[in-house]
C-alpha cells in the first residue's frame, strides 16, 4: 500500500460505471467502512516500527558523537603532553606542589 500513488481518474469513473447497479448503498458502506480499518490497522503497525527505527538511529547517532569527541580529547592530550610546553599556570601549580611536598617531609 503505498499512500503517494496517483488514482487514475478515468479508470475510477468507468468502473463506476459499469458496476454501478452491481452493489448495493450499504454493502458498499461497509466495504469502504472495512478498507478504512483494514489501512488504519497496517498504518498502525508501520508507525512503531518508524519510530523504533528512528530511536535506534537517535542512539546510534548520540553514541557516535560521544565516541568521535573522546577520540578527540585523546588525541589533544597526546598532543599536549608531546609538547611539553609548561604554562605560567601550571609552573605555579607546580611550584605550589613542591612546596606543600617538601613542607610534609619533616612531619613523616
């Protein structure tokens, strides 16, 4: 069943036609009434299926962005420490380290 297919105007009006006296007002009520549920039912069944396709692209998506952005983070750790260039911040920090070390020394 596929919902974007084009209705043939004239084969619809010569089947009229033809098979106008063939079926009665209320059987042919019940039969579109019987079709309508019949797509209702299939659209029904395809709508979960699409949106546990989606969630699962969603997933999979999220979870590609999280592993591209640590690799990212790995490699610009790896490349900050092969630089070895020290900030004045982490010179203090340093120096602050030393100090606090050699200040517990005596005590040990």
């Amino acid at each position: 069943m596929n919902a974007g297919t084009k209705k043939n105007t004239e084969v619809d009006e010569l089947l009229r036609k033809a098979l106008a006296d063939d079926l009665p007002a209320d059987v042919a009520a019940g039969m579109r009434r019987r079709i309508a549920n019949f797509r209702a039912a299939k659209m029904a069944d395809v709508a979960p299926v699409h949106g546990r396709r989606a969630a699962a692209w969603a997933w999979l998506f999220r979870r590609s962005v999280w592993a591209a952005l640590s690799i990212l983070l790995l490699v610009a750790g790896i490349l900050l420490q092969g630089e070895r260039a020290s900030s004045p911040l982490a010179d203090r920090i340093s120096a602050i380290k030393t100090q606090y070390a050699v200040l517990e020394m005596p005590r040990r």
